[in-house]
C-alpha cells in the first residue's frame, strides 16, 4: 500500500510541477493505460470461462485430467513434453482445483498473447507507443478468434506467445549484438524462450524455426543465403515426412476463405469466419501493396503464404483451421509492421483511426458469439453417467472423444480411450460404451450365455448408452447386417484404430 500511495504521490507532484516534463507525464499515462488494459483483458478472458463450471472445448477435460494426474500422482495422464500440461498443473497445484486450475492458465496464456504481440511490434517499429498499442487492443478486444482460442487450445496458445516473445528478444539480439553488455543473459533468455516455444506445439515450434530463418537470411551474403535457404528446405522436408501422417487430407484447392466453408460455418458461426478470410485477405493485400510502393521485394513479403496459407481443407474445425487461427495473430503484427512501414506522417492519427474502427466493431461481438457452453459436450450429463460405471482399475474403457476425458477425470484416472483397442490388457478387460443401441437387443445375439452373466457383461446405463464387454460388441458387429453396422460406426461408437502419428513410443 505504501508503494502505491508514494507513486500516486509522485505522479500527482509530477502533474502540479511547473517544470513537469510533458513526455514523462505521457510515458507514465501510457503505462497506466497499458496495465489496466492487460488487467481488465485478464478479468474479461477469466470471466468467459467462467461461464462453465466444467472445463471448456471439446478437450478441456483432457488438460484437467492431465493437471490432476499431475497432482496427484506426480506424473502426467498421458505422457508428453508439451509445456502446457505442466503450467496447468502448476496452476492447479496452487489453487487445489484441476478445473480451475486449467482455466487460470488458459487466461494467462491468453493474456500474455496479446502481451507479447504488443512487445514484439514495439521491437520491430520505430514508435513505440501508438502501433504497438493498437496491435495489442486489436488482439485483446477485438478478436473473437484470439478470444476463442483460450476455450480450446491451451498449447497452442502457450507456444504462441513464447514465440513471440522468443521472435522480440532473437531479433533484438540480432540487431544489437555488437553493443550489447551482457551478450550471455540475452542468449540464454533468447534460447530459453525458444524452448518455450519448441516444447509447447509443434506449430510455434515451426514459427520459430521459420522466423529464425528469414531474420538470418536478411543478414547472410547471397552465397550464405543459398547455403542456408537449401539446409533449411531439407531440414523442413524431412521434418514434414516424419510428420506424414499428421499432414494426410489436410489440404484441397477449395474453399481457400473460411467464409465460403459452409461446414466452418455452421460450428464456428460467421462472426469467427469473416475474421479469418479478412485476416487472409489483407495479410496478401499488405504484402503486395508494400511491394508495388517501395518498388522492391523483401524476403519476409512471402510470410503470407506461410501464416495465410491458401490450400488448407477447410471442411471441418481440424487441421486447416487450427493452421489459420494459429496464423492469426502473426497476420495481426504482419499487417501492423507493413502498415508502420508505409504511413510515415501523421501516425498517431492514422493508428488513432485504425484503433477507433476496430473498437466499434467490437462493441458488435457478443459473449455467446465467442464462447457459448451451450456448444460444449454435454459434461454435466456425461458426469452422472460415469458415475453409474465401476470398472477394475487395470481395465480400459472404450467412449467417443469429450466423454472419454471425463470418465478418467471422474473415475479414478482408469483409462479410456476414443480409439480400438489393438494391444494386450490385463484380464482382457476392454469394455465399451455403446450409443443408441438396446441392451436387450444386444443380449439376444449370445444364446450361449446365462442370463446372469449376460446382465454383469452388457448393461443399459440410460437411454442413450450400454456398457458392454468389448469382445462381446466386436462380435455383434460381425453378427449385425451390413447397413445397420455401416450406421451404428459413426463418430458416438469408435471403430478405428489410433493413427500411427499420434501414437506414444513405450
């Protein structure tokens, strides 16, 4: 409390001061401004996931299951080396709360995304104040995307904004390197920071990688620029077949804007997608128009394709618009850096107007436009159906993905899977939740069992789901016609096996 009254104290004296220094008064109102901005951002973010007393997304269970192992057995669920996870569980550690423990991460990862967009365009442009500022606003209050994506990708929003702080601090490393003091604490916060990136998601670890290259390419002679340039095509290459699999049906000619995926559409709304295709469009827009106006080309004009790139499958929310939302906030600094590049008189007051547009719009979003738990899966319910299963511990239960999560989370960390089963467990205890099929019908395809031992291997939980052994359901399904099994093996009753790409080594 002191220290707050003595800066009140100071600024106030500052203030009344006939020698007051103005550009001080402005620095010191800008930095209050800019605090403020990023609490109130916390307070907004944090209370959106509130809106929900479970997890939020399609995988929120997943990372709560994963701080709660974490917690509890000091280890995580499924084993990994994505940041995330951990700083979830840090989170969940101190709160005593997994559920919430999650959401706290999520708004500060959220939070220090805009933060570290500001910090990186403040690097990047010769003012300091304005631009950096309206890149920070813009991807605070005015992206239903950027908002959106703290209720389902933790990970990737933890790498983004490691990556962008790594991007601030190698690029200032780069330009300042011959006058810089203390050259080892700058290296070792640049390499710590790229870490960050790299061990959050593959897609930051990507942008780093990509960022490193363009930034050294703009300082190597050309012999040293091909040299460079062909290693990392051959590092990319062999980077992207290893992850082949991941890459499989991603990509098509068509749709290219997210706007014209009636699929995108009808999950995302149209709010999210016109936000998308406006980015894409004006990413390509910024970079031709600086190349026509200073009548020459840069290396970093072929980021478009990169953050915007047009061959993406836009038919579901998967890989194509991950990739696109991933994007977003670099098309968001992209723009802001060639903009700042162009108008040159008058800045205030041409940013002052971009920030005044971008702030009506906003006031056009709305909550449930951004965040609606009407569209998470049902957890309440799914809650009180996994609380009627008690299976042995070393057994595994097969359930489509979102229940999956909770009846690990809920039931003791047994594990579930939203896959086939293809490797030995103990007892050959595999079990399975069917949907909308009748547990008596069911019973009628094994005569050869006794009524007794037919209730304790298939069992009617609701309306909706059957428990079932699995051998028994693998069965039915060679018994069943052919139509009526091509329709029960839809997205509700698993029947693939677990891709090879996604697969974790022993």
């Amino acid at each position: 409390m002191h220290k707050i009254s003595d800066f009140l104290i100071n600024l106030k004296n500052e203030l009344l001061s006939p020698q007051k220094d103005k550009s001080k008064i402005r620095k010191i109102f800008f930095s209050l401004i800019f605090v403020f901005s990023v609490i109130l951002l916390f307070v907004l973010r944090f209370t959106m996931l509130l809106k929900s007393s479970h997890p939020t997304g399609l995988d929120g269970y997943y990372y709560a299951l994963q701080a709660k192992s974490l917690i509890t057995n000091g280890t995580l669920e499924n084993p990994d080396t994505e940041i995330g996870y951990y700083l979830c569980g840090l989170c969940s550690f101190l709160v005593k709360d997994a559920i919430l423990g999650c959401k706290i991460w999520a708004t500060i990862a959220s939070t220090l995304l805009s933060v570290s967009i500001f910090i990186l365009i403040k690097t990047f442009s010769s003012e300091k104040r304005y631009i950096p500022f309206t890149a920070f606003v813009i991807s605070a209050f005015c992206s239903p995307n950027l908002a959106y994506f703290e209720v389902n990708y933790i990970n990737n929003l933890t790498g983004l904004f490691f990556f962008f702080f790594f991007a601030s601090a190698f690029y200032y490393l780069i330009e300042n390197f011959k006058s810089l003091k203390r050259k080892p604490l700058y290296i070792i916060i640049t390499l710590l920071l790229f870490c960050g990136a790299a061990f959050s998601h593959l897609v930051s670890f990507a942008f780093a990688f990509i960022f490193i290259c363009f930034v050294l390419l703009q300082k190597l002679k050309l012999k040293y620029q091909i040299i460079f340039s062909v290693s990392a095509i051959v590092l990319f290459i062999l980077i992207f077949i290893t992850q082949a699999g991941r890459f499989k049906n991603v990509f098509s000619l068509g749709p290219v804007l997210p706007i014209f995926s009636p699929e995108l559409k009808s999950i995302l709304g149209l709010l999210m997608c016109k936000e998308l295709s406006l980015y894409f469009i004006l990413s390509y827009l910024s970079a031709i128009f600086y190349a026509i106006y200073k009548k020459r080309f840069d290396l970093f004009l072929l980021l478009p394709l990169i953050i915007s790139f047009p061959l993406w499958k836009l038919d579901s929310v998967d890989m194509g618009y991950r990739m696109l939302l991933n994007g977003l906030p670099c098309a968001i600094c992209f723009i802001l850096i060639i903009f700042s590049k162009i108008a040159v008189k008058n800045t205030r007051g041409l940013y002052a107007f971009v920030l005044f547009i971008f702030i009506a719009l906003s006031f056009k979003i709305k909550s449930n436009e951004i965040y609606n738990p009407k569209k998470d899966p049902p957890y309440e319910y799914y809650k009180k159906l996994v609380s009627k299963i008690n299976l042995p511990d070393t057994s595994l239960l097969i359930a489509h993905l979102g229940l999956n999560h909770v009846y690990t989370y809920y039931c003791g960390l047994k594990d579930c899977l939203n896959y086939n089963c293809d490797f030995d467990v103990p007892n050959n205890e595999v079990w399975r939740l069917a949907y909308k099929v009748d547990a008596e019908y069911l019973k009628c395809f094994f005569g050869e069992y006794e009524d007794e031992e037919l209730d304790r291997l298939i069992i009617q939980l609701d309306t909706n789901y059957v428990l079932i052994k699995e051998e028994l359901w693998q069965r039915y399904l060679k018994y069943e016609d052919d139509e009526i099994v091509q329709a029960i093996n839809n997205w509700y009753n698993p029947h693939e096996y677990r891709p090879s790409f996604i697969r974790k080594k022993d």
